[in-house]
C-alpha cells in the first residue's frame, strides 16, 4: 500500500485501475442505497472520495478512523479532488476511537487555530491547513538547500549548547541538568551553558575554513513577546561568506537565494496548492455564521501577491539607509499619508508598523534597509560611515523584519575593543577572538527567520501556526 501521492507519481492512479489505499476519514455521507466517505493520508493535499455502491460495508466508518480500502478508481480530472474509488472489498478499520462513546475531536465544525492547540496538540496535522504547513516547510527546506547546493555552499552543524550570548542581547535560556539546576549548569559543564541564540559565531568559525557555509538550526530566545512574529524555539537559516568585498555582495545572496527558492517552488506547484486551499477556506468563511469563523486570514490574492513580487524580475528589491527609511517615513507622517503608534526619530529603532509600512507602501515589496546606527546593533558588525554599521534588514510587507544580515568586524582589536564597549564578558569569547589573530579576512552573513518565510509564503497569520509544537512564553504543555 502506498500513499496517494507516491501512487499518482508512478501513475498508478488511472480510471478503472484496482487501487488500495489507506488514510483518515475526514467524513462520512450515508443514505439508503450508496454511501460516500472521503479519506486523506497526508502524502499530499489531495482527498479521495469512497463511494460505497453496498452502505453496509461502510457500517462502522466514522469521521477520524484509519482505514485501509480496497476499489475501483474513477478519475475526474475536473473536480478539485479529482479521485474517487468504488469500494468493492469490506473496508478495513486500522484504528477507532479509545471509547465507543467518544465522538472524534476534529468534527465538522469550525475550531480555531488556537483552540486545537491548546485541546488537541496531537492531532493538529490531520487538518488540511497545518498538514499543509508542515508540506511546505519541507519542500522550503529541499528549495533553499538547493540554492547552496549550487552555489558552492557547504551545509554545516554548530551546536546548539553555547557559552556564548551570540546577540549580547541577554535572552538566552540556561541549560541546567536537573540535579544542578540552583547552580544553573555551571554543575555539569563546569561553567555557563546556554542554548544557542544564533549560531553565528561558530559558523563565522566555519567559514574561516570552508569559505562558504549554511546552516538550519533550532535558535532559542527567552523574550517575552507575545506577538504574532516571535517565538521562543524557531528555526533559523544562517550563512555565512569569506572574502566579501562589501554588504552588497551579501545581500544579493539573501536577494538570490529567496528568489531561487521561491521561483523553483513556484514550478513544482506548490503556490497553486496553497491557493486552492485557500480559496476553499475562503468560502468556508464567507459562509460561517457570525462569530463562529473570526480567526485572522491572509487571502488567497494576498498570498499570490507575495510570491509574485518575490519572483519577478524586471527590477532588484530596493535598498535604502535607515537614514533614508527615517526621513521616508517622517515625510509619510508630514504629509497626512500614515499615523504611527511610535515615534518616528532617527536613533530610536524601527518598529514592526514602521518596517511594514516602508516594504508595503514605499517598497512595494521586499527592501533592504542598511546602515543602521552601530549603537542599535550587536557587537560583531562591522563599523560603516557617520557611526552606522555595514548591516541590513529585509523587511517584507504585512511581515516586517524577515531576514538581518552584516559584514563583521574582522579586525581582532577592533573586535576586541567593540565587546568592551558593548559592555559583554570577553572571556566566554576568547575561543571566537582567535579567528581574528590568525588570518582572519572581511566576511560577512546573514540569519533568516524560517518561520517567518513560512508564514510568508504560507499566507499564515500567526507564527505559532507555522511550526508544529510552537513555545511562547508560558507555553510548553507538550
Ligand atoms: O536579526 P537576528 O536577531 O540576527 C541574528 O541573530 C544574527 N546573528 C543572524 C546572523 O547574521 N547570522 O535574527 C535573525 C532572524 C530575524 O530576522 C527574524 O526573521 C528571526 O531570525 N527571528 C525570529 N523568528 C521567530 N521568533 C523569534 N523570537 C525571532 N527572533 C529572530
Ligand atoms: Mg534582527
């Protein structure tokens, strides 16, 4: 038996064909003389109607049972699921409910995201949506590692417990194994022990050898956010590059690996995918009764909209200094365009409403801000003109912050002298400090956020449906 995608690659899935399939009841239809069930098993978005031309051989089936089902395919190629198998053989029930008085969780009706993650955690990925999700995370991760595949990157594994706070930020977890944990695992490392922030500093390590690398890694943060762009365990995707002439050279690898990804995901369908599903949820909506479906949406259009300009390639994404973002977004506010929450000035950072607006309006699309003022940023940046460092964040609308990147300080005084002044512990740093004794050469990286692209792409509202078991503050129940 295999999966339903597995069986329409090798063309199995022809009319009249004799097919077994096995899968999730999704729901049941009976009536008198026929009986209809439609079953999924993941593989892909695709669901598969049975028909029951006997409705006794579909006495014991009930919506959320895995069965295993044995037919005649009749092909449709015209409606949106297009498979439908008669059912000749009795079905074979894999697995039932854990009482015969329990009625399954997931029934008909509408749940929000955030009701099935607090109820039923477990059983999240039997919806279209986050089954989908996860589907998109991974054909993400085959499209970007194809982009480094051919571009001479090496794909690399730093570690994860840390002694270092990579972004001096002060948001790291400690790790404590359970029998030190007053003495905050200084026990069992024999000092302080961290999960990692961003792996950035061992990968700069890396590629002080290996020239080009990347890495995708679980990175931890211990800030209490409570948005819909944070978590507290998120995926991050870090290069980083020897020999780079100037912050330039590494934003045009984040414009082409994002363009890359983008493009060859677009070719393999998966845009199409997510559209349809989302259309299907869009009528959905637009037939809820009141209060019943008011669960935040991105659109369908919206969605297109986003790979659209990701892909096109008339004209490179725009560049702007922050000096210039201020003065854009200042001009907006003079000119009655936009009222923000937050001040406008040049020194205090950007806000989420702010990096939105600038990619929505003065962008429309992606843009790379840069050159923010050194006294915003971590340590590691390498300083630019009029006290800014050579660093740049993309911002993308409706999303803000998406990827930060920077050409790093190479310069083992200067480094030195700039973990000072950040007012960091160098010691836990020394191990770093050495790459810059030795042959150290002008580098730079970057970090993405792969949530944030999934959300991105996904046309997902809230980060914490862009993950499978996502952790926020208070928030770790399985
Ligand atoms: O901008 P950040 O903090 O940069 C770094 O950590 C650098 N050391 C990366 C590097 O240059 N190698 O984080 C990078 C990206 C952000 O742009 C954002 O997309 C994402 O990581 N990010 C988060 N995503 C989800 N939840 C959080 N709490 C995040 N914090 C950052
Ligand atoms: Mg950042």
């Amino acid at each position: 038996v295999s999966t339903i995608l597995e069986k329409s690659r090798k063309g199995e899935l022809v009319e009249g064909a004799a097919v077994t399939v096995h899968g999730w009841v999704r729901s049941v239809r009976k009536q008198k003389k026929i009986a209809f069930a439609q079953i999924m098993d993941g593989s892909s978005d695709q669901m598969i109607q049975l028909v029951f031309l006997d409705p006794s051989i579909a006495l014991d089936l009930k919506t959320g049972v895995s069965v295993r089902a044995t037919g005649k395919l009749e092909v449709t190629p015209t409606r949106q699921d297009p498979y439908e198998i008669s059912i000749t053989d009795p079905i074979e029930i894999l697995g039932d409910y854990a009482s015969p008085t329990d009625l399954y969780p997931l029934q008909k009706k509408f749940m929000t995201q955030e009701y099935l993650r607090r109820e039923h955690p477990a059983l999240r990925f039997r919806t279209r949506v986050n089954a989908n999700v996860m589907r998109l995370r991974s054909v993400a991760i085959t499209a970007l590692s194809a982009y480094f595949l051919q571009n001479g990157f090496f794909q690399t594994q730093p570690p994860l417990i840390t002694s270092s706070d990579c972004e001096g930020a002060g948001e790291v977890f400690t790790v404590a194994n359970s029998s030190s944990s007053s003495s905050a695992g200084e026990h069992f490392f024999g000092q302080k022990a961290y999960l990692t922030v961003s792996t950035q500093l061992h990968l700069e390590s890396l590629m002080m050898g290996l020239t080009r690398v990347w890495t995708l890694t679980p990175a931890f943060r211990a800030e209490e956010s409570m948005t819909s762009r944070h978590l507290s365990e998120f995926w991050m995707l870090e290069a980083e590059v020897a020999f780079t002439k100037d912050l330039e050279s590494v934003m045009s690898i984040v414009e082409g690996m994002i363009r890359s990804a983008v493009t060859r995901m677009k070719s393999e369908g998966v845009l199409d995918q997510i559209l349809s599903l989302k259309r299907m949820l869009e009528k959905q909506k637009a037939t809820a009764k009141e209060g019943e479906d008011d669960e935040e949406m991105v659109t369908a259009d919206e969605v297109s909209e986003r790979w659209n300009t990701l892909v096109a390639t008339e004209q490179p994404w725009k560049r702007i200094t922050y000096e210039q973002a201020i003065s854009v977004l200042q001009d907006a506010v003079a000119q009655g365009k936009v009222e923000f929450q937050h001040k406008v000035e040049y020194g205090e950072s950007l806000k989420s409403e702010h990096e939105k607006w600038l990619a929505r309006h003065y962008a429309q699309g992606p843009v790379f801000v840069t050159n923010y003022p050194a006294n915003m940023k971590p340590f590691y940046m390498l300083p630019g003109p009029d006290g800014t460092v050579e660093c740049f964040d993309l911002l993308v609308p409706d999303m803000g912050e998406l990827v930060g990147g920077s050409l790093r300080e190479h310069d083992y005084e200067r480094l030195r002298g700039a973990i000072a002044a950040s007012g960091m512990d160098p010691e836990p740093l020394e191990w770093y400090l050495e790459l810059r004794k030795w042959g150290s050469v002008p580098h730079g990286g970057f970090g993405m956020g792969f949530e944030r692209l999934i959300c991105y792409l996904g046309g997902v509202y809230n980060i914490r449906e862009a993950i499978a078991f996502p952790r926020w503050i208070d928030h770790c129940a399985c």
